[in-house]
C-alpha cells in the first residue's frame, strides 16, 4: 500500500507541534519557585515618614528705626548669645534728638517751678483776701498747664532715648545667625523686604511631619487617645538627607487634632537636641518611629501583590498554589508587613513573584534563604 507523501508530511507537523506542547506544559506546572513557613515572632518595625527640621526658634531681625548701617558687628552662620551687638544704624541725629528731648524737659521742669511759686504766692494772697478766688484758680491752671508740659517732654525723652537705644540691634536670644543681605553703609527701615539676618535657636530642633488618616487611627487604638499617644509613644529617630542616622533621638511633643481636608493628613512635631548643632534650620530627613509587636507574622512585601488595594499571598497547599487575601498593620519599614489576619503559624507562602502566578498552579518548593529563622 502506498501513503501519500503529503500525509506523512502532516502527520509530522502535528507530532511536532504535541511534542513541543507537552513539555512546555509540564515544565510550567513543575516549576520550583522559593518559598517561605510563616512562624511568630517579635519584631520592631521603623516607619518612616518625610520631614523638614526648623529651628525651635527662627526670628527675623528688622531694624526698628531708619538710618544707614554703620556696622555690622557679625559674620554669617556665626553662634550668637542672647543680648549680643548684631548691627550699629547711624547713631548721629538719634543723639541730636534725645538731647534736645533732654532740654526741653529742662525747661518744661523750669516752667513748673515758676508756675508753682506763682500759684503758691497767689494761695498766701487769696488766704489775705487780696486777691480774688478767679486769680487763684487762673494761677493753678497754669501750674496744672506746665506739669503737663512736662510730662509730654518726659514723654518724649522716653521715645527719643528708645530710639537711640534701637540704633544698636541686639539678638533676641541664643541662636545662629543667618544671611546678610545688608552691608555697611545700606540705608534700611522697618519696611524692608527683607530681615537683617534671621537668628536661629538650634539648642533643640523641631522635626514637623504628617501622617494620613489611616496612620492616625491606627496610632490612637493603639494608644486609646492623642493624649495618651503623646505620653506612651517610644521615642524616635532621624535618617539625614545623606542617608545616615542621627546620634541621638527625639519625642513627639505635639499631633494635631484636625486633619486638612486638603491633603488628608494630619501635622505632628517632634523635637530633638542639638548640641552638636549637625541639624540646621531649613533642612530635611525622614523621622523613623518604631512599633513593636509580640508573636507576629512578619513576611516580605515581595511576596505579596495588590489587586484594588487589597493585599494577597500565595498560599502552596499540597504542592498548589492558593490566591490568599491579608490584612496588613499600616506600621511598615518599606520591606515588610506585619500581617494581622489571612495567615497562620506554619503556612508556607510564595516568597517572590507572586505577581506572575495564578490561582491552581502546581510549584515544587524551594525553602528562601533563611527560612524557617
């Protein structure tokens, strides 16, 4: 009997195209990916959130008179003490005005005494009944008129004498100072535009932060209250802008009770020393809050993905894969999860690439680098 070539041929193509489904499809199935047996255990997460250091106290320095500056008695970034010389405004026609302040108190103190020894001689004449009550009343008003001649002159000694006094601008309090936009010899006000330096109180820094809705909830049923919260909180860290940590640690000291509908988040202050004065005013870092949990299930966030803000796992049950939803803490170091429900003690999980399953998948099981610690 005699086949057609062109049978043969067929045949062929679809023993071909079998032989090429088969092992592909075996091969899928009885593909080992690593996994990992959930166990419990304390663990202390850091949760970072992003913050801007300020100076506990930042004050512009705005010269209280007009007048050129006659000196500038520091330099920028210098360490100032409360009280301590800054700048000198021309201290030339503040002098010229308390003196003649001075002189004209001398003369309204003049006039007093004049009108006092008037109003006294017309007082013995009226006792006399020489002169008239109207003469002994005209005498005390002017007696009146002069003391308060001098009480305006007094006045104006006390404003002229105060202004001389602010021609020296002295710092408010410790501190470091800023820029210097002015130099010696620029004519400035209380208008300008811009302080003559800013002095910093960098004793202790103050570390603002925000934390959503979410976080907040979680940190008062944690705590029962703000209150509380600020009271029994641990204390916290600071990751610097370079990536290093800061030597010493800080407290929160104030949350805010309202949260801005604007950006669904709540402000927090925590404050830290600054001995070593490393932290500077205007700069940033990430405040590292630490949450301890006892006999939890700790797994990485590799191992999970999100389908619609939902977190899931791949269970392996007898050797097949299981889509798994979880609940998660919202205490999270960037790496892992502290999981609170959908998971028991001696699961085993796909470590990585749960992405790339599906439910029903047949995995052979290889235990992750320190599994099982």
């Amino acid at each position: 009997m005699r086949i057609n070539p062109l049978i043969l041929t067929l045949a062929a193509g679809v023993l071909g195209v079998c032989s090429c489904r088969g092992p592909q499809s075996a091969s899928t199935n009885g593909e080992s990916y690593r996994t990992i047996k959930v166990h419990l255990s304390d663990q202390t997460l850091q949760t970072g959130y992003s913050a801007s250091i300020e100076g506990r106290q930042d004050i512009d320095i705005y010269p209280q008179v007009s007048g050129t500056l006659t000196k500038v008695c520091i330099n920028e970034g210098e360490t100032v003490r409360k009280g301590q010389l800054l700048f000198v405004i021309d201290q030339v026609p503040y002098e010229a005005e308390l003196r003649t302040a001075q002189a004209n108190v001398t003369a309204a103190e003049a006039s007093v005494a004049t009108a006092q020894l008037a109003y006294d001689s017309k007082q013995d004449l009226y006792d006399q009944k020489i002169v008239s009550e109207y003469e002994l009343k005209t005498a005390y008003n002017s007696l009146s008129s002069a003391k308060a001649s001098l009480a305006q002159m007094q006045a104006e000694e006390v404003n002229a004498r105060n202004s001389l006094s602010y021609t020296e601008v002295r710092s408010p309090s410790n501190g470091v100072a800023g820029t210097l936009p002015y130099r010696q010899g620029t004519l400035v006000s209380s208008s300008l535009s811009q302080p003559l330096t800013t002095i910093s109180d960098n004793s202790a820094m103050y570390v603002y932060f925000s934390m959503n809705e979410k976080q907040l909830l979680s940190l008062i049923r944690t705590y029962g209250s703000l209150g509380k919260s600020l009271e029994k909180m641990p204390d916290v860290g600071l990751k610097l802008s370079d990536g290093s940590f800061y030597s010493q640690t800080g407290r929160i000291e104030s949350i805010s009770g309202v949260v801005d509908k604007e950006t669904g988040s709540a402000s927090l202050r925590a404050v830290f020393p600054n001995g070593d004065r490393l932290l500077l005013s205007g700069t940033s870092g990430t405040v590292l809050i630490p949450s301890t949990y006892k006999d939890c299930i700790v797994i990485p966030q590799v191992a999970t993905y999100e389908v619609q803000d939902q977190v899931y796992v791949y269970k392996v049950v007898d050797g097949v894969t299981k889509s798994t939803r979880i609940q998660v803490s919202e205490s999270s170091n960037g790496t892992d999860y502290i999981v609170t429900d959908g998971l028991q003690e001696g699961d085993e999980i796909i470590a990585d690439g749960a992405g790339l399953l599906r439910d029903g998948m047949h995995v052979k099981s290889m235990p992750a680098a320190g599994n099982g610690k």
